[in-house]
C-alpha cells in the first residue's frame, strides 16, 4: 500500500470492486449451487426463477458460447456443472435480476433434482479406491532404506493438518461491461488478471484482447484469489456479455465461505531416524492431500509441500511421496505458504516425537540439524549464504533463551491449573514460483510533462505493500520524493501475460521490471541533460535529490525542468520493461534442480500459556528474528510479519473447518469459524531484522515476506504441546491441528472421556 492508501482504508474511502460507481442499468447476478456433493443431475427448471419479479435471465452450461472449462493446467473443471455435480457448492445456474435480492430469491426458486452417488471425503479412502488428482510424486535423496540401520532412534506416526478459510474482508466479487465491438471488460478481485483474462476469452469463444480485465486492488487475498476469483469474473463477463448489459456479481460471505474452497487438509505418515545424538539421517514422509473435486491449483501446492518437506534442516536420506487425492469437498487452492506449512508441520511433529525417545528437547534436535552452506535439499539444490543458525543463534541471544526456559520452569512448579510452554520455530522459505515459467512480470512507467509519475506493473494490492515498494524502488532510481509516484491499477490492456501476484514474488518481480524501466527513462533524461547543458556527456549527468548535477556540480535543472525540456526535445518518456529470474530450473523427470531465486530464513520463540481447567490456550509472545535482506520498506514488512504470524497462529488453534456426513460446511458462518480477534492474537510480537543480510538476487538486496512469517504460527503449537506436557508428562497428544480447546481437553483428562 502506498501511504495515500492507507489513510483511504483508514477511512472507509477506498473503493472495491464492490463500491465502485456503475452504470445506472447495471444488473445484479446470484449463484444457485448444488446442495449434494456428489450426483446426477437429473432436472434444473429455470422456470420458477423467472417467475420472480425482475428477473432477467438464467444462464446455464448450455448458455456459454466458449468452452465450459475454467481448469488451468488439468481441464477438469466446468464452470456451471452439467449432468453431475461433484461438490456442494458447485454453481449450476447463474440468474440476472435488477437487484441482488431478487437473482438470490430467484436463484432459490430453480427446481434441481439430483441423484446421488457415493461420495468420498476422506483421503484414505481416496487412495485406496484410486481417486486422485494427478499421479503421486517422490522426492528422494540418498538412501532411506538402508539408513534405517544407522540411527539409534527410528520414530513413526501420523500427523493430520486442518484446513483453513482465506476470511479476506472483500468478498469474492466482480462485475463486467460489454463492449462495442462484441468483447467485455471485466473489473475482477482477482489475484491473477491474465488468468481471468483468459478464462473469460475461453468462456465466450474470443480472442483474449476482446477481453481487459482491471483490478483496482484487493481487500486481501491470502492465495484464495491466485485461482479462484475466476469463476465469477467469468459469470459475470457471461452475464453481460449476453445481456449486453453490465452485470455485478458479489458473493455474500456465506456465499463465499460454501462455494470455494480452504486450505488443504493433509494426513501424512512419518518416519524419522536420528542417531544418539540427534543427528536426523533418515526421513520418509508421505503427505496425502485433500484436493477437494477438481485440480485447481492442488499438484503445485503438493509439489510445494514435498520442496519444503525438510524445512530448515539438513537431512540426508530423504523420500517425500505426495499423494493429491480427488475428494467431493470444494476444490481447495492456494493459501498463504502454499502447502509449505502442511510440510513444516509434519517434520515438526516427527522432531517432538523423536525428543521424546531420545529424551532431549526439540530444540536440541532442530538446533543440532540446521542447514547451512554447503548442505543440498533433496532436491538437489546447493545451500548457500544460508543465515539458518545466524538467525537461531541471534534469537536465542537476542531474547535470551535459557532465562525464558527458566521463568518457565518456575511458574510451571509454582501453578498447578496454568502451565507455560516454549517453543522454537526455524523456518525456510524458497521464493520463486516453481512453474519456473511463471516467473516473468512486467512494469509500464509514464513519466508526464509535471514530473509526475505513473506506473503499472503485474502486481496486484491485496493489502502486502506491493505498491509501496514498488513506489519505492522508482524513487530510488529516479531519486526523487515518493509522492510524485503513482501506482496504476492493474491491467491486462497495459501488461500482457503476467503471472499471479503470488508465491510473494510480487515485489521482486514487479520492482525489477519497474527499476530495468525506469533506468531506460533515466538515460533517456541524462541525454536529453546533456544536450541541453552543451559540455557535459551523458555519464556525467546524476539526478540527486530532485535536483540534475553535471560532474558533481549543481546545474539549474531540476527534475521537473528536466522532464519538461525533454519532452520538448520530443524525447520519450514512458518505457516498457520485462524481468525474468535468472538460473532457476527445474527437472521434473527426476525431481532435481534449483526452482527458487533464494530462501528466506528465520527463527521464532514462540510462548504459551495454558488454561489446564478449561482447554485453553494463549499465546503471551513470538519473538521472531529473520531475515528481510535490506529491507525495502521495514513498515511493510513488520506489517507482513504480524499478520503472517497471527494467521498462522490461527490455523494451529482456532480455525477449524467442518462438514457434516454429506459434505456440507458446518463451519459456514464467522460465528462458528473462529479466526484470531484482538482476545486471541499474541500478547506480544517483536521482530528483529537480523543484521548484515544483503540479498543480491532480490530488489535493491531486500527478501520478499509474504509467506514467511505464516509458517512461525506452528511454533504455537510445540508451544502449546510443551504446556500439555509441563500439566501431564504422560499424556498421550495427537499430532492433529488445529488444537482447539476441546483437543487439549481430550488429550488432558483421557480418563473422563465419554464412552
Ligand atoms: N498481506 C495482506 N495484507 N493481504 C494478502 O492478501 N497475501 C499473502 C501475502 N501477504 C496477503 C498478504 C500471500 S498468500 C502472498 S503470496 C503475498 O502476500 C503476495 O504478495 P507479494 O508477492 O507482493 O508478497
Ligand atoms: N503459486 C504457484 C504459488 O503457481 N506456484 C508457486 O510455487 C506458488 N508458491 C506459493 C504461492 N503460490
Ligand atoms: Mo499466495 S498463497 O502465493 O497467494
């Protein structure tokens, strides 16, 4: 966010696709779904719905003109079901009225007959009867089998992950205008404005530039519009583009909770062997993803979770088998870390589990293991200038470990019903999208006879900052002051073909194609100052500080006088660039190479309390040490860290996701899906910026932080699970998140469970 935006979101003033001014004709367009989850359609009759008053339309799968697909890399997925439904959820009809109020009444009033079929919603039945998304994959390095041998201690088990609901502000929405010449313009909350693009373009049977798509900005994000903001856009785009009237689509938050999917549930078997010291040598996880019905964005997440499957530890021997299983829940997608977290939480569980045998702390263990340069992931990738134990050992100084072991400790003797518990969480993030294609983006700067600058790039606001850096990186490179630069909205008429703003790429990309074309403009202006001047070459110009130098000296050019001299010298001022990450790849006929432009790295201590008579937990403190590089914009980024952590807090505590027995959401309301409030976030969260961190790969030596900091929620967890066991050494704990009240209840007074 530039400053400007925040003091708009600050008052109520910024305008979302939902608040923006229409055309006074403007329609309205509702969803009607499918209320089983898995059946033939026997009827849909439309005619009560148009029996409704103000009801224009109802457009089903026989009404599209295009293709009826909105699958990305697997073509899997209709975008109005035909004869089987496949999810609760999953749209059947669109209707069109002259209010929302109406299309919904209306949208109810259509007559579905469905016959159902099994349905299956749990992973291991998936497997075991065939039903997957893609063919498995394994990750291998070494040799696991034979390693067994060597360790000392060889843990197994079983760890479940919840899934988790994105809760952006903004609700899915967006609304489309037809065109004179027979295409739309879509304005879309969407992540990824090409992927729309194209959808649309598919859907209707058009060429992709009969279709714009705008994005203003995002009232969040979280991955859950990297895929699926789609489907509106192009019911909406359906809407009116046969109507030829402009169409609004904005799902309600019931809506939207029911009809796209979560976070990825996993269930995953480990294997683990240490030696006597702790030495982890040997690790075979098999991490079985709940994809929900269609592919979505499932195989590149599971492929995520198997490149993280070590996280931040050097391991030897190492076989990570993904399994994406086709279930009949909504398609999940994409969420913040992107199947790294499920990753990290495995091992995490593995590592607690071996303490135990061992009967050593965790953080013996994760301390003893961590990367460093020289060491390879399994995936063949080299480590190197690896900050994994700088960061450790910062945090543990910085904070001062062992005085917080032993307040600890002595509130754990002191109170019998409370009992604290601290956790160590290490995390290691790769950064690039690992569809090495997808990394390429593009920045459009016009700089306009004032000195005013506008630039459009790739990247979409959902909230992370991405314009203020960007913002940012073209100050530094025109030094002039920020306020002169504005951040375009986002526009598939003045970028073409641009990745999802995702994988938290966006400033990198976005600020590398920005910095390449404003060094264009900036050489064009150096140019055009010598000339003017009469005695200097071009390299002897510098812009400072608004101001033009010639060999060092002050001139009586500024960079208004600049422009403006240029322009008359009918030099241009716009330029176009393109940024490409260089030296990544990735082989995926054996799994090996080098996908990420670099890692982020980080440690947090992360401090529990536990209420032992009720089940509950709080979170007193994270204290984080990590590693940001040159930190581009430290605001931006401590802004990302405190709402990384406190959502992934909330995944490993509160959030749970249920359905009932026939696949319907449970949880489909925010009164009972519970996400961190300001009762529930950590009483405290401090971060440091670990010192000395240039990062060459990334804009002006900074890291990117999107997802990071999601991962330190897990740290809650161990935190937690340390408090279970100060109250009971004995108790029995499943490695099953979130850890709700109930849980801990359950796993504390094993006894006085009801049979
Ligand atoms: N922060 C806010 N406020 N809102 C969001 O939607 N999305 C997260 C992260 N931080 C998000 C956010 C996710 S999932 C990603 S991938 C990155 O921001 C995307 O932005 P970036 O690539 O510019 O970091
Ligand atoms: N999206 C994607 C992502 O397509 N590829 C990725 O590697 C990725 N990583 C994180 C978030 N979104
Ligand atoms: Mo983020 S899950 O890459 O949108």
């Amino acid at each position: 966010m530039e400053p400007r935006d925040v003091f708009l979101h600050v008052r109520g003033e910024a305008v979302f696709v939902d608040d923006a001014l229409l055309p006074a004709e403007h329609l309205f367009a509702a969803i009607r779904t499918s209320h089983v989850a898995h059946g033939h359609v026997r009827s849909l009759d439309i005619a009560p719905a148009m029996a409704v008053p103000g009801i224009y339309e109802v457009f089903t799968a026989r009404d599209i003109p295009g293709e009826n697909q909105v699958g990305k890399t697997i073509l899997d997925e209709p975008l109005l079901a035909e004869s089987e439904v496949h999810f609760v959820g999953q749209p059947l009809a669109i209707v069109v009225g002259e209010s929302a109020e109406a299309a919904r009444r209306a949208a109810r009033a259509i007559q579905v007959e469905i016959d159902p079929l099994p349905a299956i919603y749990d992973v291991r039945q998936a497997f075991a009867e065939g039903s997957l998304i893609a063919p498995p994959r394994t990750f291998s390095s070494g040799d696991v089998e034979s390693a067994w041998e060597q360790c000392s201690v060889v843990v197994s088990g079983t760890v479940e992950s919840g899934s988790q609901e994105h809760v952006y502000m903004e609700t899915q929405s967006a609304f489309a205008l037809p065109t004179d010449r027979g295409g739309v313009k879509v304005v879309s909350a969407t992540q990824s404005p090409s992927m729309v693009q194209l959808v649309v373009a598919r859907i209707l049977g058009l060429p992709m530039h009969e279709v714009e798509v705008e994005v203003p900005r995002l009232g969040g994000g979280f991955g859950g519009k990297e895929d699926q903001a789609t489907h509106w856009a192009a019911m909406a785009a359906l809407a009116a583009w046969r109507l030829k009237k402009p169409v609004k689509l904005v799902l309600t938050r019931h809506e939207d909770m029911t009809m796209t999917g979560k976070r990825h549930p996993y269930l995953s078997d480990y294997k683990l062997g240490l030696d006597a010291e702790g030495h982890m040598l040997a690790y075979e996880v098999t991490f079985y993803q709940n994809g929900g019905a269609v592919a979505d964005l499932s195989p590149a997440i599971l492929e995520r979770s198997l490149f993280h499957a070590t996280n931040a530890y050097a391991i030897p021997h190492v076989k990570a088998v993904g399994i994406s299983c086709r279930t009949h829940l909504p398609p999940n997608t994409a969420f913040r870390g992107f199947g790294g977290p499920q990753a990290l939480f495995v091992l995490e569980c593995a590592i607690f589990k071996a303490a135990e045998a061992l009967g050593v702390e965790p953080r013996e263990i994760q301390k003893r293991n961590l990367l460093q340069d020289g060491d390879a992931f399994p995936y063949g990738a080299r480590v190197e200038r690896c900050r994994q134990r700088r960061c450790w050992d910062v945090a543990e100084q910085k904070y001062n470990l062992q005085a917080g072991l032993k307040e600890v400790r002595q509130y754990n003797g002191r109170n019998a019903w409370r009992k604290k518990g601290l956790a160590l969480m290490p995390i290691c993030f790769g950064i690039s999208f690992t569809s090495t294609f997808l990394n390429q983006a593009g920045a459009f700067v016009n700089v306009y006879v004032d000195g005013s600058v506008g630039i459009s790039t790739s990247a979409v606001e959902m909230g992370q900052g991405v314009n203020a850096k960007i913002q940012e990186v073209a100050a530094r490179i025109f030094s002039i002051r920020p306020e002169r630069i504005k951040l375009e909205t986002t526009s598939t008429s003045r970028i073409a073909n641009m990745p999802p703003t995702a994988a938290s790429t966006g400033a990198d990309l976005n600020g590398h194609a920005t910095r390449l074309a404003c060094l264009d403009i900036v050489e064009r202006l150096k140019d055009a100052a010598a000339r003017c001047l009469g005695k200097n070459a071009p390299h002897e110009i510098e812009i400072r500080d608004e101001a033009v130098y010639a060999s060092g000296e002050a001139t009586e050019l500024t960079w208004e006088k600049l422009v403006n001299l240029a322009y008359f010298d009918r030099v241009s001022l716009c330029a176009q660039a393109h940024c490409a990450t260089p030296d990544i790849f990735f082989d995926r006929d054996t799994n090996k190479g080098n996908p990420f432009a670099y890692y982020a790295y980080g440690t947090a201590l992360v401090e529990a309390s536990l209420d032992c008579l009720r089940g509950t937990c709080s979170i007193d403190a994270v204290r984080v040490v990590h590693d940001f590089g040159r930190s581009l914009h430290p605001l931006v980024d401590l802004g990302q860290m405190e709402g990384g952590i406190v959502q992934g807090v909330g995944w490993m505590l509160l959030e749970e996701v249920m359905h009932d027995a026939d696949g319907r959401l449970l949880t489909d309301t925010l009164a009972t899906y519970k996400i961190p409030d300001i009762h529930s976030i950590p009483g405290e969260i401090q971060v440091h910026f670990l010192e000395d961190a240039e990062n060459p790969p990334g804009i002006f030596q900074s890291k990117t932080v999107g997802e990071p900091p999601f991962l330190y929620g897990i740290g809650a967890y161990f935190a937690l699970l340390q408090a279970m066991k100060a109250f009971r050494p004995d108790a029995h704990i499943p490695f099953s998140s979130p850890m709700t009240p109930e849980k801990v209840l359950l796993a504390l007074y094993p006894g006085d469970r009801p049979v």
